[in-house]
C-alpha cells in the first residue's frame, strides 16, 4: 500500500508498537501466575508452568525479538538493542518456567503413583508400606527446585542492572520508555526477592507488572497514532525527560574521530551495545555458577544459548554495517559463551564428577585456538579505543583462565573472577556505546587511541611502503571470512586428540559441543551470512565444512558413545568418499581465491582421507593430529590476515595470489557508456559543469545517495530525467542549492519559525518541503519553474558535501532526484550508476562509495506556522531526531 505520493506504508511502520505490547502482555501473564500464587499461598506447577513459559516465549520473546530487529532497520539504536535485551529475557524466563514445569510435574506424578499405590492395597498393608520407596521423590528432585531458583536469580541479577541502564539511557529520548523500563527493573528486583522469600514479593512484583502492562498500553497508543497521524498527537514522544547533551562533554579525540567503518552507514542501527549487553549477561551467569552459588547447569544452559543468539543478531547487523571487526568480534564471543556453556551441561548434568571431568578435560586443546583468537581481536582494536581494547584484553584473560589443563580446585575460582571482571566492563561498555550512539557524540569516556591508525598500519605492514597485494579488500567476502576461519580453527583444534583418547568416554562427551558448535552451527551461520554477501562460491566452502565437522562428530564422537554396528561405519565410508571427491571440487574454487585458503582446503583434503581410514578401523593416529594441528595454524592465520585486511580495506597481510585467474580479468576493459571525471580534481568538476550547463543529465554525489542532476537553465534536460528514470510523471523533482545563504539572498516570505528550522537542519541529509512562489526566479530557477516540485510547494536540499555544494556554486541550483531506475535501490557508488543509468545519462562525476546508504528525510513544513511538520519519507536522519530539533527550535522562538 502506497500513500498518494507514491511512498510505501511501511516507511510509516512504528516497530515500538509491538515492542511495547510484548512486554506489557508477557508482563500481564506473570502477573496472573503471581496474584494466584499469592492468593492460594501454591506455586504454579506441572502443566500451567510449561503453557506460561511457551505464552512467554511466543509472545516477549519472538514477538518482541522481531521488534528489535525491525528497530535495526529504523536506524533506532536504543529500541533495537532494548527489545532484543528483553526478548532475550522474556524467552530465558519462559524457558525456566517450562523447566520448573516438568521438574514439578515430576514430583507430582511420583507422590500420586506412590498414593494409588497404597490405596490399591488391602492386605498385610504395613508389610507392603516397608516395601514402597517413600524416597522416591528423590533429593536430586526435590533439590532441583531449589537449583532451579539458584539459576534463575544468577539471570535475573545482570537483567536487572542492564533494565535499569536501558531506562536511564531512554530517558534521553522520551519519557514513556524510562517507566516502562524503569517498571520492569523493580518487577525482576522483586521476582528475584519471590524466588527466596515469603509471598508479599509476588504482590509487589504483580503491581509493578500492572504497571508495566499501564506503560505499555498507553505508549503503544501514542506511537499507533504517530504512525497513522504522522504527528506526535499523545505525549510522550518527542521530548526527553532531560538533554543527552548533559552528561558530558563530546571529546574530539576520542574514537568518533577514527571510527572502524570507512563510511558511516545509518541504514542499521549501531550493534555494539547490544553485543556487550549479551556479554554482560552471560559473564554474569558464568561468575555466578564458578563461585558455587548454582551447583548445576542445567538451566544456566539455556540462559545463556539464548542470550548468545541475541548476540548473533548483534554479529549480523555488524556485518550489514559492514563493519568486520565487530562481526567477528561478537561472533567469536558468540561461540565461546555457546561451547563454555554446554560444557558446563555436560560436566554438571551428564557426568556430574569432578574426577571424571578432570580426567576428561586433560586432553581437551580447543580453548588454546580461543587464546589465539583473542590474540587477534586485541591486534584489531589496537586503533579503536581504550575501552574497546580494555575489553578484548579482558576476554582474552577469560579465555585463558578457561585453559582445561588448569587443576581443577583453581580452575573455577579463576574462571569466575575473570567473568566478574569482564561482567563490569560489558556493564560499562553496553551504557557508554549506548550514550554515545544515542547522542552521536562521544559524551561517556571511551579513551583515546592506543595506536594511532597510520602506526598500526606500518607495523602491519612491517614499514614496507611499496605493497603489491595491497588492493582493496572485497567487502562482500572479507566480512565473514574471519569467522570462518576461526569457526574451522576450533573445530579442527577441538577434536585434536579424538583418535589418542578415544576410549575415555567423558573425553568425548566433553569435546562433543567444541566441534559441533563451531564446526557445524556457526560456520553455518557463516554460510547464510555468505549467500547475503552474494560473493561466487561464498557459501559452498563453509556449508560443506558444517556438514564435515557435524559428521565428524556424529562418527568420532556420538559414534563411539552409542556403539554404531558395523554397517553403519559402512555408510559412513560412503559418505567420507563422497567428502573426498566433494573437497576435491573446493580446492579449484580456492585456487581462484588466495593459497591460505587453497593450503586450508588441500590439509582438509588429508584430514577427510583420515576420516575415511578410521570408518574402515585403519586410522594413522599421527597423521591425523599433524593434519588437525596444521588446520589450527593456518586458521589463526587466515583469520588475523582477514579480520586486519577487511578493517583497512587493503592487503596489509599477504594472503597469497589466487593460482588461476579468470580469462576476464585479461580482457580488455569495455568502452564506458558515458564520460566519467573524477570529483577531487578541479578538471573533473569544470567538465561535469560544461555538461550540465549544455543541457545533459549527470550522476553526481551527495551527503547522502548518488543522485541525478539537471540545470534548472534547461528545463528540458528536467523532463530526461522523468524517461531516464522511468519516473511517474506526478512524482515531483526537487532542488538542490549550496547553502541556506543562497536561499537567504532570494527572499522568499518564509517565518522566523521556518528559517530557525532550516538553519538547523541544512546543510545535512533532511529536505524540506515549503510553498512556492515567485521567489524562485530570484534564486535562479528561472524557466524550469514549472518543472520542478508541485504547483504550490517545492523540495529544497542543502547537501552537506563539499563537491556538491560547489558544483551549485558553479551552475546554479540543480534539479536533482535519486540516481535508480525507478522503484529500484537507491545507488551508492559510482559504478552502480554507470551500470544502471550510464548508457542514458552524459556524464558521471565519481566519488567512491555514498557518505549514506539510504536518501534523505523529507520533512513537509507546509504547516510549521501551525506547530507542525510532518515526516513524508525517513531516510538517512532518524524522523525521531528531526522531530526532537522542530521540538528545540519551536520552544527556542517561543
């Protein structure tokens, strides 16, 4: 659907609605459970447990979590990253309510068996009563409640710190989301309190759930009406509780001025402080669990594989940010939190013995390629800031205090004392990164940076100024690709000594999520993100690496445990000899890529003729091991190389020259379909001037997307514009002048209201609609008057980009539109508008890739006078902020 100036309705679309309502609902439900419990003075039990759980994780977990995702894409940091927060922990309490389900159902179905037991006796009854196992609800059931309650307060502890953060940090904002996460840290304070303490917890904690369910009713309704109204009807929104401005002053040297991403991109929101909100919860849980106030697992498990997958979603909108460092930052952490936590399961609810366990984890190698790992995160933040690089030291001490090989009496208490330390900068990292995204300024201290971008540059490149493989890096391919290799390098690491201590079944157990979590569910997860990147052949490496580990632990592992008859081994040789020829075919493809990634797939090519041998009983132990210890090396390697070319966007570390090439590449160039000139050249600039001014249509850059321009000298060249897009006719066309002293110079009987507002919002990525009249002759419009805008109002774009700007000086204003056919993305690179529009246009003035990857706002200011402005397309500028500068402005004239 479609309003009648041609933009889509979901443009309109207010993810907060549902993000609102997922938490007042979810709320409402424990509210009942509580009021009853309190009532009745009887928990919840069996079935009415595990229905609550699935309601919670349907409607606050999923529902709320596609809220989150939808804030992503609203450019929303706060919303995005506090929805997927509380989707995380709405699914986390489901899950435990569906576990104290089945563990009560338990109890309860034991005693009522005991109890027909008894009843169906009529003789010799006390001999019968010696006989029955009035133990049978054994301590381990009994007691599990009570761990239960234990894991349950190790989750609600790191939630409850982080809602408290999330409602300072709204209240920035507005002041409807600070009471509803302000209501929801007191409600978890209390359901913590309830867990341990008499039943007025519950009564208390039902009212601040109420209350949430209040917040959340009228908040959804007041952004409805600002989705349906396009105007801030109810308040609420639109104003903050106090200035973001407050907190601080913005430090220019601090990492805002260095910044990871080449160009800054405002299509997704920034994913940082959702990724250390994740670490920060499951820290917490570990360092709860290491010093001995939970005794098992078992439900800690889920906790944290559900806060992990919010991680990952903080993994995947790094990766459409394009920025790598943060992709495989989170994705590392994803995978250590998700195998530490299984581990612990295994440990604690399979084996539940401490010799066996240590006997186990003696020849377990694995968490070394994490040392390896944090290794190179510390190498890639060395220019970032002194947070961020204070956080991956801090994990790599985590990992080391996670080294199996530690006697296990100090094992723990290490363990736990690095997750604490590494809770407390998570804590830290999520409200800094969530300030500072919100304010776009660096307001909460970060540091400053370690290493400067230049110093870092010559160190990798071990001072060398003359690099011959230092083109630039393929995005599309080089974000993942990191991942990728440390998802093989633990894998391959993990299953190390599979062969040597095949007989010890705890070893096996143990290393069992090592290499199917990494191997096979992450590089899955890399596999998906490669299909999106559109590389060739991106995707078929991993995915046929995930179904190898996966096997190799379903045979090697799984498959000693269960005993496979022998018919099964004959089906796994078949399966291994397809492996062989398969890997054979990755190994051309790599050819076309680089030698680590060739040498990665030939050691892997010897690794599958292992697997083959040990299907047939005929397994070269050594062999096996050199080929595994190989793979690791070259892993660490391909991912410190990859993670460092990609943030740099150049070959600092040599990955090899792919052994063939395509026949293309030799070919000579094909005649480009219209003239192109370069934008930092004066030439470049006069000769997209000559054209301009002789009537041609020319892609040009802008703040925001590539964008079509005509001379409004020439109205004819306006209406190419219409057939070169294929753009409807009553779509009008706006114009684009170089400052608002250009416009001040034409007069037009604009209010003070309006101006105030326009000097606040240009030279930038918003265009404001205003009334036309015969002002615009007097700015140079002349005879395209009637070609651009509509019959009484026109769309006026001060770009804040140097080349543009004094291309207007140069020609006068330009009519402008974006430069894709019609209904098609928005361009932003020079070569998309070549590709798409060259053949049609006279010229193109290239700059690289566009400051934005979306257009700009248009703001309609028909009725400013009135107190009003209305939001006709969010683009690059978040509507939220230029309602908050209209908000500004209008209390500033008044």
């Amino acid at each position: 659907m479609a309003n009648s100036n041609g933009f889509p309705a979901s443009f309109y679309g207010e993810p907060g609605v549902l993000g609102m309502l997922a938490n007042g609902i979810s709320a409402f439900l424990v509210l009942l459970q509580n009021f009853n419990a309190a009532r009745t003075g009887i928990s919840p039990v069996g079935v009415e447990n595990i229905l609550a759980g699935v309601h919670l994780i349907l409607i606050g977990g999923i529902c709320q979590l596609v809220a989150g995702l939808l804030s992503f894409r609203k450019y929303d940091h706060l919303s995005g990253t506090a929805f997927i927060g509380y989707a995380a922990l709405w699914g986390s309490y489901g899950a435990t309510r569906i576990y104290n389900g089945v563990a009560t159902g338990a109890v309860t179905t034991t005693i009522l068996v005991q109890h027909d037991m008894i009843n169906n006796m009529s003789t010799n009854l006390t001999s019968n009563l010696s006989h029955i196992n009035t133990t049978s609800v054994t301590p381990d059931l009994l007691s599990s409640l009570s761990i239960q309650e234990s894991a349950a307060i190790s989750g609600l502890v790191p939630y409850i710190l982080l809602s408290f953060l999330l409602a300072f940090c709204s209240a920035t904002v507005n002041y409807i989301m600070p009471f509803v996460f302000g209501a929801i840290t007191l409600t978890l304070i209390f359901e913590a309190v309830a867990l341990v303490a008499n039943s007025w917890a519950l009564v208390v904690a039902g009212i601040l759930e109420l209350l949430i369910l209040i917040f959340a009713i009228y908040g959804s309704a007041a952004l409805l009406v600002k989705g349906l109204t396009q105007r801030l009807a109810l308040k609420g929104f639109g104003t903050p509780l106090f200035n973001v401005l407050l907190l601080g002053t913005a430090n220019s040297a601090s990492a805002q001025s260095i910044g990871q991403e080449k160009k800054k991109n405002t299509k997704y929101a920034e994913p940082m402080a959702l990724g250390s909100f994740c670490d920060t919860v499951s820290s917490f849980i570990f360092a709860f669990y290491c010093f001995g106030y939970v005794k098992s697992f078992g439900l800690g498990v889920a906790w944290v594989s559900i806060i992990s997958a919010a991680q990952l979603f903080a993994t995947y909108y790094a990766h459409l940010r394009q920025d790598c460092y943060h992709a495989t930052k989170f994705g590392l952490h994803v995978t250590y939190w998700l195998i530490k936590a299984w581990e612990e399961f295994v440990a604690s609810v399979l084996i539940h013995d401490a010799n066996k366990v240590s006997s186990g984890r003696e020849a377990m190698v694995g968490n070394w390629f994490f040392v390896a790992a944090a290794l190179v995160l510390c190498v890639g933040s060395l220019n970032t800031d002194c947070l961020e690089l204070s956080h991956n030291t801090l994990f790599l001490l985590l990992t080391i205090s996670s080294i199996p090989q530690i006697p296990l009496q100090g094992y723990y208490i290490f363990f736990g004392v690095a997750c604490s330390l590494f809770t407390a900068a998570s804590l830290y990292g999520t409200f800094s990164r969530l300030i500072n995204t919100i304010a776009e300024k660096s307001l909460i201290p970060v540091g400053t940076q370690p290493v400067s971008t230049d110093q870092l540059k010559r160190i990798l490149s071990c001072g060398r100024s003359d690099h011959r493989d230092q083109g630039e890096a393929p995005q599309n391919d080089q974000i993942p690709e990191a991942l990728f290799y440390i998802s093989n390098g633990v894998a391959a690491l993990s299953a190390l000594h599979a062969s040597s201590t095949s007989t010890n079944s705890n070893f096996l157990h143990l290393t069992v999520p090592w290499v199917l979590i990494s191997g096979a569910i992450i590089q899955g997860y890399v596999s998906q993100v490669q299909i999106r990147g559109g590389g060739r052949f991106g995707s078929v490496i991993p995915f046929f690496y995930a179904v190898v580990w996966a096997t190799w632990t379903w045979f090697r592992f799984a498959g000693v445990l269960i005993q496979l008859s022998s018919m099964a081994a004959h089906g796994f040789t078949a399966g291994a000899i397809a492996f062989l020829v398969i890997n054979g075919f990755l190994m051309l493809i790599a050819s076309y890529r680089n030698l680590v990634l060739l040498f990665l797939t030939t050691i892997m090519e010897v690794v599958l003729v292992c697997f083959l041998l040990s299907t047939l009983q005929q397994l070269p132990y050594k062999l096996e091991i050199a080929m595994l210890a190989i793979l690791s090396i070259i892993c660490i390697y391909g991912a410190l190389a990859s993670l460092v070319n990609c943030i740099f966007t150049q070959r600092f570390l040599p990955m090899g020259q792919a052994l063939l090439k395509d026949q293309k590449k030799h070919e000579e160039k094909p005649q480009l379909p219209c003239p192109v000139a370069e934008s930092r050249l004066t030439s470049g600039l006069l000769t997209i001037t000559k054209l301009l001014d002789e009537g041609g249509v020319c892609g040009i850059p802008t703040d925001t997307v590539y964008a079509l321009a005509a001379s409004c000298k020439n109205p004819q060249a306006i209406e190419k514009i219409y057939n070169i897009k294929d753009r409807p006719a009553e779509k009008p066309i706006c114009i684009c002048i170089s400052s608002v002293e250009q416009l001040i110079a034409a007069k037009p009987p604009f209010s003070p209201l309006l101006w105030e507002f326009m000097r606040s919002v240009y030279p930038g990525g918003v265009s404001c609609i205003v009334s036309k009249s015969d002002w615009l002759y007097k700015l140079g419009v002349g005879a395209a008057y009637d070609r651009v805008g509509t019959k009484d109002s026109i769309m006026i774009r001060v770009p804040d980009h140097t080349v543009t700007g004094h291309l207007c000086d140069l020609t006068g204003p330009l009519a402008i539109t974006s430069a894709n056919p019609s209904g098609e993305p928005d361009s932003t690179h020079h070569s998309m508008v070549l590709s798409r529009l060259g053949h049609k246009i006279q010229g193109v003035l290239c700059d690289g890739d566009s400051n934005e990857v979306v257009a700009s706002t248009v703001v309609n200011c028909l009725k400013i006078d009135e107190g009003t402005i209305g939001i006709v397309r969010e683009g690059c500028v978040p509507a939220l902020k230029v309602q908050q500068i209209f908000e500004r402005v209008k209390r500033h004239m008044l």
